[in-house]
C-alpha cells in the first residue's frame, strides 16, 4: 500500500510516524515471498551504513478496517514494513527542486530521480540508445517540462558515448564526468554481497542533483536477495551476479571493470567495506536483532498466511519455520561472502 497522512481537512499534511522524520508519502510493503520478512529492512540497512541514502523503516503489524463494530483479528493482515517513499525532499532524497521555468543550465541540471524498471504498463518514459525504460519520478511526469525531459535524455546519452567511447577511461571526458563514481560501486557491492537478481534491473532508482552526477540509489526492492530466488543463480552464494545483466538493464559494470583504475578502486572498495558495513559477523548479529524484534509478530504473520514449508513465486530455499529461514539465510550470507573475498580478497587485518 501506498498512503498519506492528511489533516482533519483531508489535507495532506507531514507527521512523524513511529519516530522516522515528518513527511506526507509513504508505503506498506509486505514481505510476503520473504519469509525471513527482513531482506529489504537488512538491505537499507547496509546502504545506509555504507553512507547511502536509503529508505528508513519500521516493522509494524497491520490491522485494515472491512467491517463495522470494534477492531478484531479478523482485521488483522499480517506483519508489513513502513518504509519512506522514495521522493525529493530534505528528509528524503535530499537534491535540488527543479521547477518548470528551470530552463537552462545550471539550473535545469537537477534534481531528478528516475527509476529503470519493467517496460510493460502505463506511465511516461524515455529511452536511450543502450538502455531503458527510464520513468520519470521526480519532476512527476505530469510535471516534468518537455525542456527538462529533453536535457535529461540528452546527459543519459552522453554519459552513455562517454561509456563506450574510446577514451571512456579519461576521468575528463570519459564515464567519471557523469557517473558518481563511488555510488556506483557501492551499489554494485551491495547488490552483489545480497545477490539480489532484481539489482539494476526492474524498480532502480536513480539521481542526478543539480551540478552533481548519476548515483544509482536509493535501493529499492529486495525480496529477491540473500539467497530467496531460483533463477539467475540467486540461490547459490558462488557466482557473480552482474553477468546476467543485459545491455538495456544497468549493465555499465561491464563496461567499468575494462578501465584498470575503476577496478582497483572497486577492490580496494570491497576489502574497505568487509572490515565492518560487510563482515558477516555484523551483518549476521543484525538479522539476530531483527529477528528478535519479529519474534512475536512472525508466529501471528504465519497464522494469517501459512506460507512456511510452502514454495511461494520464486523461492530457492524453503524452510519449515521462520527460524529455519533466518539461520539458512545467515549461512548463506558467510558463504556469499566468503566466496567474494576468494575473488577480490580480504583485508589483511580480519
């Protein structure tokens, strides 16, 4: 679900709800194929440790009222997770607000948030030579100028000929003039850390602030991830993930790792974040936090949905209670992880 918060004049308004910063849009998201109820929670998580923006929650229990008469369990829908919409704002995604008579440089260079994601449906969108569908988030596209729609697919472009150009290595005029960098790569390690088989795929976010460059976050969508998916190689720890990536999806790793320097950078990025935001030790003692908090909850979520034991969508391991997902997905994250660093190598000091 999708919600507001609105006045008693039916206006929205922002509030505070369950201590996460006041803002007027945001979202019920159950995690119903991830029966560990924990995979997006973790991910933000970790973005945010890696100094990421990335959406705040809360883990809640959610009553929908269908009848009359007093609240019952018979409202009960089970355990959801109140996230933060992904949208422009300070307590959000904090970039420039770009109005309608942005027409020109610098102006015009931002804020934007875009989301490459599944080409089918409705909703407005751009293409470029290489990749897509791109969706306009923000300006919404009944609200995005057809000047800034053209500014913005003209920067994708050229960030693109800058990619697979000749010279795409010269930190000048090649792929550094428009992507950030750093974002990049730790997009890419959480995705591949995670082994999420939706990662720069479908429900990708991206941002170009004002005078800024391309970052690939926030993240968004990880149900798909730490093991729970029996395709692209989702279930096994051993194997990289961005070999799959097609070239109209975020497939620009391909492309990076050419460039010597971008790949000691991405190393030397790895072995960085394994002292702490990514040594499983940490990641693990987390689930155990949150698995803490879930204890109560989870055993009335499986009343409501009997989904333990049962393969749903795309599951690769299935357990036979909430415990045994949490402790297979724990072994799965030191296997994952381990296996990384027999690639890339540890640092030193563990």
């Amino acid at each position: 679900y999708t919600f507001h918060t609105l006045d008693h004049n039916t206006n929205q308004t922002k509030v505070s709800l369950l201590g996460l910063p006041k803002e007027e849009d945001w979202v019920l998201y159950a995690p119903f194929e991830d029966k560990t109820l924990m995979r997006d929670v973790l991910a933000f998580d970790l973005a945010r440790r890696m100094g990421r923006t990335a959406p705040r929650t809360r883990f809640i229990e959610l009553f929908l009222r269908t009848f009359d008469g007093p609240l019952s369990m018979r409202d009960y829908a089970g355990v959801y997770v109140l996230m933060e919409k992904v949208k422009r704002g300070p307590a959000r995604v904090n970039i420039a607000k770009l109005e309608p008579q942005h027409r020109s440089e610098p102006e015009i260079t931002g804020g934007y948030i875009v989301k490459r994601d599944h080409g089918e449906g409705g909703g407005s969108r751009f293409h470029t030579a290489n990749g897509g569908p791109y969706f306009y988030v923000s300006p919404k596209a009944e609200e995005i100028t057809a000047e800034q729609k053209s500014w913005l697919a003209r920067y994708f472009n050229a960030f693109e000929s800058a990619l697979y150009g000749a010279d795409f290595t010269d930190p000048q005029t090649g792929y550094a003039a428009y992507l950030d960098v750093d974002s990049f790569i730790d997009a890419h390690w959480l995705i591949e850390a995670s082994k999420n088989v939706d990662g720069f795929r479908y429900s990708s976010f991206l941002t170009k602030d004002r005078g800024g460059k391309l970052k690939p976050e926030p993240p968004w969508d990880w149900n798909r991830s730490f093991g729970n998916a029996n395709y692209y190689g989702g279930g096994q720890p051993q194997g990289w993930y961005w070999s799959n990536l097609r070239p109209n999806e975020i497939s620009w790793y391909h492309r990076l790792q050419e460039d010597p320097g971008f790949a000691k950078r991405c190393a030397d990025r790895w072995r960085d974040l394994r002292q702490e935001v990514l040594d499983p030790k940490k990641i693990n003692a987390r689930i155990d936090e949150l698995a803490a908090q879930l204890e109560e909850a989870q055993q009335r979520n499986f009343e409501r949905w009997p989904v333990l034991g049962q393969q749903v969508t795309c599951n690769f391991y299935v357990g036979q209670s909430f415990q045994d997902e949490v402790r297979w997905m724990k072994e799965w994250i030191e296997r994952r992880i381990a296996w990384i660093d027999s690639h890339v190598g540890a640092p030193t000091n563990l």
